[in-house]
C-alpha cells in the first residue's frame, strides 16, 4: 500500500540547466544543503529526466531557516533558481 506524503512543493526553478527542469522541476524530491541553501538535487544535462507532475521538497540541511524544523521544510511552496550558486532554494529566510 503506498504511503501518501505531503511534501512542500516547488512551485518554480528557473534554473534551465537542469536536468530535471522542464515545463518545472520534474523531480520526485529535492534536497536542500550547502553554505548557500543549495539545491544538491540539481544536475547540469542536456538530457531531461524526472516525471513528477511536481517535485517535493524532501528534506533541508538549513536548519537556520525560518521553515526549517527537524531538518524537514514547513514553507508552503518553494522558488528555486540561481544566487549564490546556479540553483538555491531562493525562498531560504534566515531565522531570527
């Protein structure tokens, strides 16, 4: 029996390098890491992979963002593109 989760989604990437960017991100699930709220989940291709209607946030290293809790992301939705690196979870908000 599947297991239904609800996982923050990634409402939009505009990180068109990616592999599973097209038409949106078409991964299953992304992580979230790195200095700069990286998204490691991020792969340099040409080729285009992935068939999620919409990728997840699966789990976020930044555990000095406002939405993270128990290293699991509370934000409604996320916006992925380039700041620091060529793809970084740009709703990342430094906690208080």
């Amino acid at each position: 029996m599947a297991t239904m989760i609800s996982l923050p989604i990634v409402s939009s990437c505009s990180v068109e390098t990616c592999g599973f960017n097209h038409d949106g991100c078409r991964a299953g699930a992304i992580n979230v890491s790195g200095d700069h709220a990286h998204c490691s989940t991020f792969v340099a291709s040409e080729d285009k992979g992935g068939h999620a209607d919409h990728a997840g946030v699966g789990a976020c290293m930044r555990t000095d963002c406002t939405y993270n809790e128990d290293m699991a992301c509370t934000a409604e939705a996320i916006e992925v593109g380039a700041s620091f690196d060529t793809a970084d979870c740009l709703t990342f908000e430094a906690r208080a």
